[in-house]
C-alpha cells in the first residue's frame, strides 16, 4: 500500500493572494483610465495567478510518499533497509523528522510544520511500522517463543 502526504495548504496562500493584488492592479488601472493593453495584461496575469493558487490550495505537492519498498520525499527514493534511525531533531525551521540513512552525510528530514496538522503522529506511526516491515522486526506480545524457537 503506498501512502502519500502533502503539504500544507496554508503554506501556499501567499501565491492567491499575489493573484488578488494583480486583479486589484488591473482594477486600478482600469479606473484610472490606463490604456487596455495594460489593464488586459494585469487582468490575465492576475488571473492565471489566482487559478494557479486556487490549484495548490486544493492540490498541495506532495511532501514524501511510503511504498512498500521505498519512501520518496521530494523526489528522492530511498530504500526502507537503507534508512537505520528516525528521530526529531530542531532546525532553524522548526521541528523535524530526520531520517538517517547508511549513506554518508544521508540524513533526510521533513519538517513537521509542512505536513497538514495533525498528521506527524500518523506520519511516526507509518514510519515505525513501516521500517519494522522491512527490518524484520515484530512488536513483543509479551509472550515466551516456542522453546524449539531459539536465538541464534
């Protein structure tokens, strides 16, 4: 099953609200009697602005996607076996999620405030169950194994 998680949409109402203001210019302009040409300009550009972050609003990037062998964010994949820590650590930006890989310097992090809230809890607990998948590992019932089923 693959799971994918966007972005925030608030992140992105600064791109609308550039659409409004370059309505509002064309609007301006229209009232004080600039020629058409630039009146037309503005209009059009506002306008493809606004649909433009009317379509982020309700479609945001995704953020990172969970396959079953795989998690891609922002484009890049990396195996579940690659990765061998997830913590949180403090940037400068925040809160975020670090995945440490065995690769040098291949620390992956997707900070929290870009997930839509409330979805770093399920994000913690996709990432656990995910990567104790593909470890092999199983959560301790809290009973004894078969005697036959020894540790090696």
């Amino acid at each position: 099953m693959r799971t994918t998680y966007r972005m925030r949409a608030g992140r992105f109402l600064g791109v609308l609200a550039a659409g409004l203001i370059l309505l509002g210019v064309a609007a301006i302009a229209w009232a004080i009697n600039l020629p058409d040409a630039v009146v037309a300009v503005f209009l059009a550009l506002g306008g493809l602005v606004v649909l433009a972050g009317l379509w982020i609003l309700f479609r945001p990037p995704v953020l990172l996607k969970l396959g079953e062998d795989q998690i891609e964010v922002r484009g890049v994949k990396t195996d579940w076996t690659d990765i061998t820590e997830v913590g949180r650590v403090e940037t400068t930006h925040g809160e975020a999620v670090v995945l440490r890989t065995k690769h040098k310097d291949g620390s992956i992090l997707i900070p929290v405030r870009w997930l839509a809230p409330g979805r770093d809890v399920q994000l913690a607990t996709e990432l656990r169950d995910r990567l104790n998948t593909a470890h092999g590992y199983t959560i301790w019932d809290g009973t004894a194994g078969e005697d036959a089923d020894r540790a090696e």
